[in-house]
C-alpha cells in the first residue's frame, strides 16, 4: 500500500511464510465444533435412535448364530446315541458316561441341549438363519438411514460454518487483511473448512456406532459369560492409554501440518500472481528453492502426524489379537467343563471382534480428529478475531447533497511505536479539488483510509457537513464515496455488469453513458460481444489500461458526493488521460474530490495542493502559489520535469547496470516537460 500503508506479512514473491499460529487445546476445540451441530440437535437425536436400533439388532445376530450352531453340534451329538434304545434321556446317557470312566465327556455333553437319537432340527435352524438374515437386513437400512440424516447434519453445518466465515470476512477491519497472507486466508477458507467437513462426515457416525457396538456387545458377553468378559475388559484400558500417548505427540503434527500447507498455498498463490515478475528478473530458482524448502515441511510434517497416529490402529490389531487368544484358551476350557456351550463360546468370539474393532476403529480415527479438529482451530481463530467497532445507535446522518469534508487536529499510526500522521488539520468546500502529492511513505493513502473509515483516526476528528463521520454508520458514508485505485479490482462477469457496481439499479443508457464519459465505449465495440463480453476472474482479456477505464466508468455511474482518485490514470496512456481528466472536471461540479498524484502535471488545475512528508502537510496552495514558494513542492515539480536525470537525493545508479535504464529515465522526461509547457 502505498502512502505510508501498514507493515504487514505481505513480502513479495520470495519471502518467508507466515508464523504458525498457538493452537488451542484438543478438548475445547472439539466440544466447539461439535456445538456448530446444536441447530440439527433433533435430527442428531433421531441419528443416535437408529444407530441404537441398527447396534442393538446387529449384536444379536451372533447370539442367534450362537444357537444355530448349537442346534447342528446338538443334532451331531445325538446322531452318535442312535443306537441306544428309544426314550433314553440326555441325563441317562450322561450317567452311563460317568459310569463307563468319561466323567470329562460327560461334563462337556452337560452343557449341551440334545436328545439322543434325534439328529438335526432343520426347521429350527432354518427359522435361526431366517431370524439372523432379517435382523442383520433391518439392521443394514437402519444404518443406511442414519449415514444419510447424518450427512444431511454435516453438510448443513458445514454451511453454516461457511456463512459464519463469511460473514466474519465482511466485520474485519482492513488492519486484518493487511497483515494476513491472502494465500494463508483462502487456505482457512478452502482447505481447512473441507478437512473438517471429511472428518465429521467421517468420524461422527463412526464413533456413533463404535461406541454403541462397545456398550451392546459388553452387555451381551455379560449375559453369556461374566469370566470371559472380564478378559475382554482389558482391552478397554490399553486402548486408552495408547490412544492417549499417541494422541498427545500427533496434535502438535497436525497442527504444524496444516499451518505449513497454509504457508505453502500462501507461496503459490503470490508466486503465480506475480509469474511475469519472477520470470523478467530470473527468480525462477530462488522460488523453485523457496518452494521446495516450504513442500518438504509440509511433507515431514503430514508424514510425521500420519505416521504417528497410524501407530494406533497396529497396536489395537496386537491388543485384540492377545485378547482373542485368551478367550479361545479359556472358552475352551470351560466347554470341556461344561460350563458353556458350543455355540456361546463362537458367538462371544464374535462378539470378542465386535468388541474389539470399534476400539481399534476408535483409534485408528484419532489421526482423523486430530486432522479435523487442527483445522478447526484455524478456522476458529479466523472467527475470533477482532472486528470493526460497531456502528453507532442511533447514528447521525447529513444531507443527501453535503460533501463538504474537514480534518480537525487528526493523529493516526498503523504501530503504536511508529508515528505517521499527527495534528492534521485541512478543510474541503463543496467543488474542490484537493491534490495530495508527496513521496511514496508520506502518508496520501493513509489520507483516504481514514476518509473511507478503513481505519479510524486515534485522535481528532474527520467531519462530514460539520458532523463526526464515527458518529455516521460506515455504510452511509461509503455510500456517498466514489473511489478508483492504482490497482484495478473486476470481478468475473460481463464489462455492463462491472460498470454496473457501481449503482445495480442504473438504466441501460446511463450505463453506456458512464461508459462514454470514462471512453470504454471507445474500445468496446471492437470486442465481440460488446458490453456483453465476459471477463474472467484476472480481466486479463482487457489492457491495463482498458481496466482502468471500466473502474472510472463504475465511479462515473455511482454519481458520488465525494470522489477519491488514487493514480486513477496512471495506467492510461497520455491523450486519454487528457480526455478522462475533462470527464472528471464535469463529474467533480458540486463535488469533493481527492486526487493522489505522482505525476504532477495532473493536478495543476486543483483548488488545493496538498505535499505531505512524513505523516504531516509540510505545505499546501495552489500550483502557483506553491512554485513561487520554492519549497518542497518546488523541488518535487523540478525534480519530475526538468532535472529527472540530476540528483534527487537518490543514490547513483551502480556502474554496469546497462544504459536501457538510464535512457529509459530520461525518456519520461520528454513527455513530462512537454505536458509542464503545456
């Protein structure tokens, strides 16, 4: 920015990356973001209803299981009592086994429900497999139903999230956006808000039925058999204690991840912006080098958090492994004791997994939430930055027509160590034009920043019609400013809409109007589509130039009170500067205009020049007044026409530097002392 603007992170196409930001704890970021889904608390109500449903009929499938094998070992069993005569009991044939000296099959047989002879009962293991298909069936939509509403849940978050982003981005004073990287910003808005769309979408229905699965199924090995539940708790704190080392050291990787893909997407987007200007001064290199140095953090950084959090998900296989051995070894024990049976001991093996996974799934997705929950705290931090202060209830208005604008004793820094403006006093009437002229530094955007209310004044006051535009809301005031920058600012849509921003409701004719007095509709006829052609997002089917007369045309349309032009024409060649300067002396009647000006031929004609150095208005007058002063206008007007090669205060320019450059300086001198005679 020029004229003294802030100091921010912006560095050009070879600097460093923006500082990684303090993240805040695990545990009150993911409680945050789990509140963004308190809005659909119904929808989540009725998610947590059918994933009990799907859980519950999923964990009795084994159970059934369970005792259809019983019925195929019973029917087996029997089959090799068939040659005992009828009517013989399962007790009788447990006591000739006990008599005969095989007390231990005997044991085993008790636990098992069979009549000797019978064989196998196919209806009722036809009506247990019926049972299992249907309950793992229901189960299935449910589960279905569910991942559905919920993906409903998280998108309608994810929205509201977006628009809270956005809305943020419209409270943030300018301060904010000076200091933050653009490619660092668009990172937060992108990236981050769509790892945490993945990882609610991804995690929340699976911790859902994790954790659902864990309950039912512990309930269930209860119910078969206490002993061998027991060992299976044992899995529940080594998860834990896993989990939670593990969880500790990936965090900070997570962290570090995210922040340095920030850096890098802030690397390409300003490298790329700026692309022609690498290429003329041959920094290819250092950006190759820049840009792999920033690649290869954000691939130690992402392959340090995967690595360590894909830990988990091996340690829970070990940990269930080791569990479901000793649940074989011990079942078994018990069914050679008769204390269980055959198909108990298969469903609580099942069960054993069922138990088991969820924790290691569990597990395994703590890289995801570490992931998600990293990036929520971007986006928070975004959320909980300062913003403007509030417009003030009720506020103050002035006139429709009022333009009259003042500066009353105004101080204002960007640092509070480093002064720029203090006691500024000017006043502007209705009609003037006022030129602001200075070195770069001096302090002339800074002007129109504290015009527009980017940034308010630390002390004084800048009065609109006799009243304290702080008293004003921002948008009243801005709404009766007109504005038109060194750097151009089209959006992706046709040249009519462009110059239409500037008032949306504008007829056609004073469209083509605005269009005529700024000369685009010199230029436009000659383009295919006319003012229906479309530009993209850069307008780089348009000139410099031609952009800039699009911008003026949109200031012409917006008709306003008091008009800001900052370089306005120093992208448009001589004769069309000569030509808007006459549109704008029209559009400037009844108006209060501020004109920042390099190139001081342009601003002879203004009521009111302004030179500024250091923060402060060192002189002011008219053209005239201000060359007979000999002072610091005086030596800025000779050192642009008529001494541009002789010494400026500048340091000489080194020998060998080639004579394109100094040739090239004093070419600009022709056109300018041809423009100061005239």
């Amino acid at each position: 920015m020029s004229g003294g603007g802030p100091r921010g992170r912006g560095h050009g196409p070879f600097g460093g990356g923006a500082p990684v930001s303090k993240a805040q704890n695990f545990g009150p970021s993911a409680k945050r973001l789990l509140g963004m889904l308190r809005p659909d608390a119904l929808w989540l109500t009725v998610v947590v209803l059918f994933g009990v449903i799907s859980v519950a009929l999923s964990v009795v499938g084994p159970k059934l299981l369970g005792q259809a094998t019983n019925v195929v070992v019973a029917g087996f069993v029997s089959m090799q009592f068939k040659n005992l005569p009828a009517g013989v009991t399962k007790d009788q044939v447990i006591g000739q086994l006990h008599a005969s000296g095989q007390g231990q099959i005997a044991d085993m047989l008790r636990g098992m429900d069979f009549t000797p002879g019978q064989g196998i009962d196919f209806t009722q293991l036809a009506w247990l497999i019926g049972a299992v298909l249907t309950v793992y069936l229901i189960s299935a939509v449910f589960m279905w139903l569910q991942g559905r509403i919920l993906n409903i849940v998280v998108q309608r978050a994810m929205h509201r999230i977006r628009m809270m982003v956005e809305d943020k981005l419209h409270r943030l004073p300018l301060s904010y956006y000076d200091r933050m990287q653009r490619g660092e910003l668009l990172s937060r808005l992108t990236n981050d808000i769509d790892n945490i769309g993945q990882t609610l979408q991804q995690s929340m229905s699976q911790v859902v039925i994790s954790m659902l699965t864990v309950v039912g199924v512990l309930v269930m090995m209860f119910v078969i058999s206490p002993l061998l539940a027991v060992i299976a708790l044992v899995t529940i704190p080594l998860t834990i204690a896993i989990t939670v080392v593990v969880a500790k050291r990936s965090q900070k990787m997570f962290i570090a991840q995210w922040a340095a893909t920030g850096v890098l997407n802030a690397r390409v987007e300003e490298t790329f912006s700026g692309h022609a200007i690498v290429k003329v001064y041959g920094h290819q290199h250092d950006v190759q080098q820049a840009f792999r140095g920033e690649n290869e953090a954000v691939y130690r950084a992402s392959f340090g958090a995967q690595f360590v959090s894909g830990i988990i998900m091996p340690a829970m296989m070990f940990v269930g492994n080791l569990v479901y051995v000793a649940i074989a070894v011990v079942g078994g024990l018990q069914i050679a004791a008769g204390a269980i049976s055959f198909g108990d001991v298969q469903a609580f093996i099942q069960y054993s997994r069922q138990f088991t996974q969820p924790l290691s799934q569990l597990g395994s997705m703590a890289n995801l939430l570490q992931s998600g929950v990293a990036s929520a705290e971007r986006v928070f931090e975004l959320l909980d930055e300062d913003e403007e202060s509030l417009d003030p209830d009720p506020a103050q208005t002035v006139p429709e027509d009022a333009s009259a604008l003042a500066f009353d004793d105004v101080a204002f820094r960007y640092l509070p160590d480093t002064p720029l403006i203090d006691g500024l006093s000017l006043g502007a009437k209705p009609g003037n034009t006022v030129a602001i002229v200075g070195p770069t530094g001096a302090g002339k955007t800074t002007l129109v920043n504290l015009i527009m209310r980017f940034y308010d004044v630390d002390s004084g006051s800048i009065r609109l019609a006799g009243v304290d535009t702080r008293t004003m809301t921002r948008a009243d005031l801005r709404s009766r400013t007109g504005m038109v920058l060194q750097d151009t600012w089209l959006f992706s849509g046709t040249i009519r809409e462009n110059i239409a921003y500037g008032r949306p409701a504008a007829a056609e004719d004073e469209i083509v109007a605005a269009a005529t007095a700024a000369y685009v509709d010199r230029f436009v006829h000659a383009l295919p589509d006319g003012y229906d052609t479309l530009l993209d997002d850069e307008a780089t089917n348009l000139s410099v130039g031609e952009r800039q007369l699009v911008t003026i045309a949109r200031a012409f349309l917006a008709n306003p009170r008091i008009l800001i032009l900052d370089e306005a024409t120093s992208s448009v060649d001589t004769r069309t500067e000569l030509l808007i300067q006459r549109a704008m002396s029209a559009l400037r009647t009844d108006r209060t205009s501020f004109v920042i000006a390099h190139r001081l031929s342009t601003i002879r004609d203004a009521d009111l020049i302004l030179v500024m150095e250091h923060g402060a208005i060192v002189e002011q007058g008219t053209h005239d007044e201000l060359l007979a002063a000999k002072g610091a206008y005086w030596r800025l007007y000779n050192a642009q026409f008529e001494a541009p090669v002789l010494d400026t205060g500048a340091p000489p320019i080194p020998a060998g530097v080639g004579s394109m450059q100094v040739s090239g300086a004093s070419g600009e001198a022709g056109p300018g002392v041809s423009e100061g005679v005239n």
